[in-house]
C-alpha cells in the first residue's frame, strides 16, 4: 500500500498541471494538449496484456522491481524534454512502465491477501490511489502557485518514486511455482476473455473519468472562474473514495460485488451530472463527493468480480484485462474530450461525459450482471 501510495501521488503530482504547463510552456492549443496526453494512456494500454503475461510466468517481485525501476527513471525525461516533441515522446515512452508497474503491483498485493479477506482487502489496498488522490494534487497546485516552477515538480515526483521503489524492494513473497506456458501462447494469456463484457462496460466508466481528471483544472479557471479550487476538488473527491471503501467494506466482505458496483455507478451518474447540470460552487464540489463515493463502490466490486472470474494463476491477466479497460476508456476521453472542447466547448465535453456514464449504467444493467452472474468460477 505505501509503495502504491507512492506510485500514484508521483502520477496526480503531474496529472491536473501538465495541460497548464503544455500550454504555458510550449503554447499547445486544447486538442494538441489532448493528443500528447492520451500517449501516456495509450502505451500504458499496449503494455497491459503483456504485463499481465510476465505477472503470471514469471516471478512477480523481479517483474515489479523492474516495471518500478523504469517508471521512476522516466520522470528524469520531463526535465530533459526542451520541445513540445521530446516531451511528447517521453510522456508516450513512460505509460509502459506505469501500465506494467500498476498490473505488478495490485497482483503482488493480492498474493499477500489472505484468501478469506481478499474482497474486503482490495477494497482496502485501493484507498492507497485515494489518499494520493486525496493529497497530491492539493499539494501539487499550491507548490505549483507559490513557485511555478514545473522543474520542481518533476524532482519531486522523481523522488517520490524512487521512494516506493525502495519500499517494494522489502517485500516478502512465499516461493510461487511459475507455470510452464511455452507450449502455446493464445489470447488468453494476455486478456481474460472469461471476462470480456465487464472490460468493455469498465471502458465506458474510464472514459468519463479521463475527461474530468484532465481537463477539470482547464475547465474550473476558464469557463467557472475557479482557480484554486482543483485541488479542493480532488480532495472531495478522495474523501468520497475513502467513505465508500469504509462503508462498503462488509459488502465486499460478503461477497455482494453485483451489489456494489450497481450502487456505485449509480451514484457516479448522479455526481457527472450535476457537475456539468449546476455550473457553480454547489454542483461543482458536490459533484467531487459523488463522483468518489461512486467511483469507491464500483471499482473494487469490478476488479473482484473480475478476479472471481479468473483461477488463481490467471490473477495477473485479470489484474491486467480490467486495468486495459480502463486504459482504454481514459486514452479515449483524453483524446476525444480535448477534441470536443476544441470544436464545441468544455461543457458539451462534459455533457458527453454524462451521456457516456449513463450508457455505461445501463449496458450493465440490461446485460453485464446476468453475464457475471452466470459465469462466473466457484
């Protein structure tokens, strides 16, 4: 969880300011912004079934050493980058490392998990991305408004990483037998294909959320007049994270997954609503609140209805196959949602966002449970 903590507070200290340092540093427009973004989402993207395969053949530590070791060394590269291109090519290059690290370490976590407490643990183990979520931001934008200077953030992210690095390299994992796959590598071993209606359904749910995370501080200073409040917002929204995963905790506990995620995207739908419905302080933090209390319920019961349908050596291509959707869904919102805003406008991207969302609900409703609940292992 520290390690984890690590890994994501480095990721949101750069997340709501590279759009602002795009556009101040290199006069980037909203659409060029998109595209150099969503390159980081994509890699990351390619890299998943992949991560997924070495996860299970290979022996987890030394993939997640490695996968930790490359992703901090990356942060180096946005101090390096002196052009627009170069730092596209970096951003590009170092979704590789995040995608691998973030399928290596969420598969470490659940081999320490007692078996009896797995559900309720990656409930828990999540609220490590909450607290970064909750912190980072906050103090990214305030180091960011005393000192604007982007250099500063890039060491402190690089440092921070290399911080939870240091702390993977301390944990203990009992001797695992390592399968011996060579005899034929098939789609299943880089995608569940058990599992390929939640992937599509979770894409959907990434999609919202990579437009808002990224262009909410564009948004919030150019079309609300809020320039300090993104941090705030973010801060909501993690402490509605972390609500959810305590009150949701002895849902996961009795195995209610179906339960869960239909009581969180439910209450996202609302929260993505209201944000782009109410353009003002009220609908705007309310939103945060809403947005990660829904987000809390839904992502656990995802990715353990996503594990329960998977055997225990097909844990990192589970892990990998929900983290793809996902990817997929935020490469898609980064990219379409700077192309909407460019052509019509921030609030017909939102808006898109709140379709999108209600799509989303109701695919799961009218087919993913039952597909779920049907096929899902003993």
């Amino acid at each position: 969880m520290t390690a984890n903590f690590s890994l994501f507070f480095a990721f949101y200290l750069l997340t709501p300011l590279l759009p602002i340092y795009l556009h101040e540093t290199f006069g980037a427009t909203k659409d060029v912004i998109g595209l150099v973004l969503s390159g980081y989402t994509i890699t990351a993207l390619l890299f998943r079934p992949f991560s997924g395969y070495f996860v299970d053949s290979f022996p987890r530590k030394t993939v997640l050493l490695i996968a930790y070791t490359a992703f901090a060394i990356f942060f180096a590269g946005y101090l390096a980058a002196s052009t627009l291109l170069l730092f596209t090519i970096v951003r590009t290059l170092h979704g590789g490392p995040f995608g691998a690290l973030t399928v290596a370490n969420s598969t470490v976590a659940i081999d320490v998990l007692p078996s009896s407490r797995r559900n309720e643990g990656i409930g828990y183990y999540g609220l490590s991305n909450n607290l970064a979520m909750a912190v980072s931001p906050s103090f990214a934008i305030y180091l960011y408004s005393q000192t604007h200077n982007f250099e500063l953030l890039f060491w402190l992210a690089l440092a921070i990483a290399t911080f939870g690095l240091a702390v993977d390299a301390t944990v203990t994992l009992e001797q695992r037998q390592v399968l011996n796959n060579k005899k034929t590598i098939s789609l299943d071993r880089f995608f569940l294909k058990r599992g390929w209606l939640l992937g599509i359904n979770m894409v959907f749910f990434g999609f919202c959320f990579g437009v808002l995370s990224n262009y909410l501080a564009i948004y919030g200073k150019q079309v609300m007049g809020i320039t300090g409040g993104t941090g705030t917002w973010f801060l909501l929204c993690a402490m509605g994270l972390m609500l959810s995963r305590l009150q949701g905790g002895k849902a996961l506990r009795q195995g209610r997954l179906s339960h869960n995620a239909a009581e969180g995207m439910l209450i996202s739908l609302v929260g993505y609503t209201l944000f782009v419905s109410c353009p003002n302080m009220i609908g705007y933090y309310g939103s945060a609140l809403l947005i990660g209390l829904g987000n809390g319920h839904m992502w656990p019961a995802f990715q353990n209805m996503m594990i329960s349908m998977a055997h225990h050596n097909e844990r990192g291509t589970a892990n990998s196959t929900i983290l793809i959707a996902w990817d997929i869904g935020m490469g898609l919102g980064v990219l379409l949602g700077g192309i909407i805003a460019e052509t019509l406008g921030y609030t017909t991207a939102f808006w898109t966002v709140a379709a999108v969302n209600a799509i989303g609900v109701a695919l799961y409703f009218v087919r993913t449970q039952g597909f779920f609940l049907a096929n899902r292992l003993s």
